[in-house]
C-alpha cells in the first residue's frame, strides 16, 4: 500500500511538472509542442497581409516548432513582393519558410468575369492548392495543418497554442465579423449549402461559450494530422466516394470528414481575432478595401485593434483628413480615460477624420460646496426616471462638456458641427453613409440631427427623407450635428439655470419629452430635429456587458447644494 501511494505520489508529480500555470495553457515540459504547418493562399491581398502577416509573426508559438508556405498566384498587385520582403526580414526563427507563386499565371482564370468571381476553374484551382498544402504538410511530417487565409486577423497572440491544446481532429478559431458573418455553419441544406439554424448566433455572439461540433468549419481551421484518420481528409472530391456535392473545397472538406467521423469544431472560448465579410461576385475589387476599414474599426470597437508592423508603413494607405463637410468635429473625452482616447484616435485615422479634442469636464473634480455661485442650478426635483435618484457629478460634467461645445459653436460662428463621444462604434461604410445623410439634411431645415441615440418609444417616427426621421423621445448624446442655429437656441434656454442630463435636455427642446412639469421650464421648445435612418454609430459596450464603464453612473449623487469646479476647472 505504502509503495502504491508513492508510486501515484510520483505520477502526479511529474504530471503536475507538465503543466506550466503562467499562461493558463497545458504544455508538457519534456516534451516538445506539436509542429504545425501553417498554410496560406494568397490572391490579391495586398491590402490584407500587413495585418495578416503582423498577426501571424505575433503568434506565441515557438517559431522553431512552425513551417510556413505560402502559394500565390492570378494577382494584380504587389502580394508577392510584400511576402518576399516579409520572408527576407522575419523567415529566420521559423523551421522553414516556403513560398510559391506562378508570375505568368496572368489576372484571370480563363472563365472568369473578375478576380472576385468564384467560376469552376477558380474552385478547381483553389480545390488543386488546398489538396497540395495537405500533401505538404503530410510529407513535412507536421503533427497539425493550420490552413488560413490572408484576410483573417488573429488578435489573440495565443490562438495557436490554446487551438493545439485542444488536441481536437479539427477545430477552427471562431472569427468575428462587422454582422453576423463567421468561419462556421451550424446547418447545412439537403444540396450541402449554408441554412440557417437557432444554434448560430448563440455561438456567433459568443453568448455561450465553448467548442461546438458542427457541420461546417472554414477560412482559419487547424487539421491534427497525427490521427490515423487524418490519411483520409481531402479537400476532392474527386476522392470522395459518392459525392454528389458541389465542386467547391470547404464543402468537399466537411462531408469528407463526416463521411470519415471526423468532427469539425468551432471555439468561441476567447475572442481569437477577425475576418471581413466576403465579397459578392458582382462586387467590385475596391470594395474589399472597405471591407477591410469595416472589420479594422470593429476590431478597434471591441478594444482589439489588428495590429501593423512599421515594417510596412510603405504599403498601408490612409484616407486623406478632413472634416466630412462640417466646420468642426469634436470628440469630448476625461483627460483619465487615455485608452478611450487612443482607440477613437485608431478609428479616426481608418476614416481620414479631421477631429478637435474637447477635454470634458470630470464629475469627480466638481466640487459640490458651491455651485450656485457660478450661475448652476439643478432642476428642481429632478429624479432620475429610471433609477429614482437625483442627479449624479458625472451627468453634471457631461452636460457642461456639450454646453461649453455649444458656446464655442456660437463664438466661433461654425455653420456644421458634429460632436462625439469617446466610446462609439462606427457602422459599416461609415464614410458614404454620413455623407449621404449629409446631402439629404441640405433639404431640410435642421438645427440637431442625432447620428446616434438610444430609441425609447416603439412609435414609428416619420421619415423626412429616405435616411432620416422625426426623432420621438431619445436617450444617449453619442454623436449628433449641430447647427449655429441650434446652439444658440440651446443657449438662449439657459440650461444651466436648471441642469439636468444633456440627453434629456435635449428631447425636451424639440418638444418631444414626456414630462410636462421638467419641459415647463424651457418654454421655447422650437428645435428642429431629425436623426439618421439608420443610425450611424453605436456604443462600443452597453450596460451590464463586460467592459462596460459609465462615469455617470460610477459618480457621486449631486445632493441639491451649491457645487463648483476645483482650480483646474473653470466655467
């Protein structure tokens, strides 16, 4: 008995021994990690393998344990070059480096409309590649096959190794899109195509958590190749008996596999990184560089910019900076709240956004001793609709930010101006939607047009014209226009003769507040406003999500007492 206990004493000694808890990730320390041989096709991205190729290299995984090998080929760009140059410079820590490429290949397969047209000579190309990197990497003797575009984005330095920790026959990293789109199925048509099932967004959200078994994986999807099994995947389906599916790789993949018992897993355990949502075939190729903007500001949005190496400053475009056709932009942001600040910065330059800073005013530095005075007064029994309390520092500072906006508006005399808050997402195609609306407000007679704002009613609010409607009773100030009119409207109110929260001061002066007694007290209610249909940004997290900050809520109740601002502060 006494040498049993010993014995599993030292089992469990050297078990423990293989775990390494710094990273949370299982790794046998005698024992080397898995090779991986991480393949990627390559057409047309040069737009994409700066971002691409800076992720790769940034994978945590040791350099010594992964072969690269890259195909590329019917380009009319500069993607060779950029993945010849990359290799010269970063190829050295790696096992090995291999790139392809075909130079007289031309633009075009020869029944091809253009270079996003999916044909049957392209799907018969592609189908030929894949078939060729699972060769490769099988006489390269690699325990696993990452197989991965060059427009997946992987954020997460750690997606590699917690993928092999899995030790799963195929798992894929689910990948977040700017919609609904991801790198997964969870049901697929009696012709093999996508269907749409309740099992999906679930997942694609990530509202439940895990790998999950389902039909379809594709775009990043890692192959353990040390299974015996793993001698039958194929991506032809050519060899694939009585297959009567299409000539198309992922799909001749997946009924492999199941014809095989191989399960297909997607992971959604931690957000892994990025993918743009796919081209149509009659999209034009410039639509992929906005597909790109699109993705990288959702990256920004979720707090995981897709990274860059300067190394290739030469090849990363930028709009040029302007203003959108207003007079001014301004973005409020705490002096505190630096991360907030940099990551808008990001979002900006993706647009070409010519944007002034306007440092607001921190409710935790009010002083609440003497407010009056400074000509501040809170609204009388003000009461907070929803959560019953009166008002708190951090809404007291907020409305003072926009106020002091307003006021400069009007001293500066700015015809257009459009204010931001620090922690918005900008909607797909941001650029070509605002200025739309901005065209269209140039029929109307307008002093406030919210680009975004929180709906309260479930009214229909009528259209004014194809993008914009009547606004009813709204909440949030995350972005709006402003005319020169419309500030001095909101100044002749004076508000801060009774303040109360800016995104209730607001609805009140277009007369469409559903409390008589708080719109008594601003008797000119003759704002004109509209809003964007739909909308044009959105919060970047909204309540009880993680990540989620106000500080206005996190602040102190404003007990109806005088109050001031410190020395640093003025008003």
């Amino acid at each position: 008995m006494y040498k049993m206990s010993r014995i599993l004493l030292l089992l469990l000694s050297i078990f423990i021994s293989y775990f390494d808890p710094s990273d949370g990730v299982t790794v046998v320390e005698s024992l080397k990690v898995p090779t991986v041989e991480i393949s990627v096709l390559v057409r047309n991205k040069a737009h994409t393998l700066p971002y691409f190729l800076t992720c790769l290299h940034n994978l945590d995984y040791p350099k010594d344990r992964l072969h690269l090998w890259f195909y590329s080929d019917f380009n009319e760009d500069k993607s060779v070059e950029i993945i010849e140059k990359w290799a010269h410079n970063y190829s050295e820590p790696y096992n090995g480096v291999y790139i392809n490429y075909n130079s007289s290949s031309g633009p075009l397969h020869s029944d091809e409309k253009s270079s996003v047209h999916w044909s049957p000579e392209r799907f018969k190309h592609v189908i030929q590649l894949r078939e060729e990197a699972l060769e490769f990497s099988r006489k390269m003797w690699a325990d696993y096959l990452f197989m991965v575009d060059a427009d997946v984005f992987l954020t997460n330095p750690s997606t590699l190794k917690i993928l092999v920790q899995k030790e799963l026959d195929v798992a894929a990293p689910m990948l977040v899109s700017d919609g609904l789109y991801s790198n997964f199925w969870c049901g697929m048509t009696e012709r093999y195509y996508y269907k749409r099932t309740d099992d999906y967004q679930p997942i694609q959200s990530r509202e439940t958590i895990g790998c999950f078994n389902v039909p379809m994986v594709h775009t990043a999807v890692l192959i353990h190749l040390r299974t015996k099994v793993s001698d039958q995947l194929t991506y032809n389906p050519k060899k694939i008996r009585n297959y009567d599916g299409p000539q198309d790789d992922i799909i001749a993949f997946a009924l492999n596999a199941k014809q095989n018992g191989v399960t297909l897993n997607v992971c959604n355990d931690e957000l892994f990184g990025f993918l743009p949502v796919p081209l149509e075939d009659n999209d034009e190729p410039e639509t992929d560089m906005e597909q790109i903007i699109n993705i990288k500001l959702e990256a920004i949005s979720r707090g995981s910019p897709i990274p860059v190496d300067k190394f290739f400053s030469d090849y990363l475009l930028y709009p040029d900076w302007w203003k959108y056709g207003c007079s001014e932009i301004y973005m409020i942001n705490l002096e505190r709240r630096s991360e907030r600040r940099h990551l808008m910065e990001l979002s900006f330059k993706e647009l070409g956004m010519e944007v002034t800073l306007f440092e607001a005013v921190d409710g935790k530095n009010l002083d609440m001793d003497n407010l009056k005075e400074h000509g501040i007064t809170l609204m009388p029994g003000y009461e907070d609709p929803y959560h019953k309390r009166p008002m708190k520092a951090g809404e007291v500072g907020c409305f003072l930010s926009h106020y002091y906006i307003w006021e400069e508006i009007v001293d500066k005399r700015h015809a257009i101006t459009l204010i931001l808050e620090d922690d918005i997402h900008f909607v797909p195609y941001f650029r070509n939607r605002f200025l739309q609306l901005m065209r269209e407000i140039q029929e109307l007679d307008w002093d406030l047009v919210y680009i975004g704002r929180k709906i309260l009613l479930d009214d229909a609010e009528e259209y004014a014209t194809a993008h914009t409607t009547k606004p009813l009773y709204s909440y949030w100030t995350l972005g709006y226009l402003i005319s020169e009119r419309g500030a001095r409207k909101l100044l002749s109110a004076r508000p801060l003769d009774k303040v109360l929260p800016v995104d209730e001061f607001l609805p009140i002066m277009f007369d469409q507040h559903p409390n008589a007694s708080w719109k008594a007290h601003f008797p000119n209610r003759n704002m004109l406003a509209y809003s964007a249909a739909p909308l044009l940004i959105h919060p970047t997290h909204y309540t009880g999500q993680e990540g989620y900050i106000s500080d206005t809520e996190d602040s102190d109740i404003v007990i109806d007492t005088p109050l001031h601002l410190h020395d640093n502060n003025e008003l």
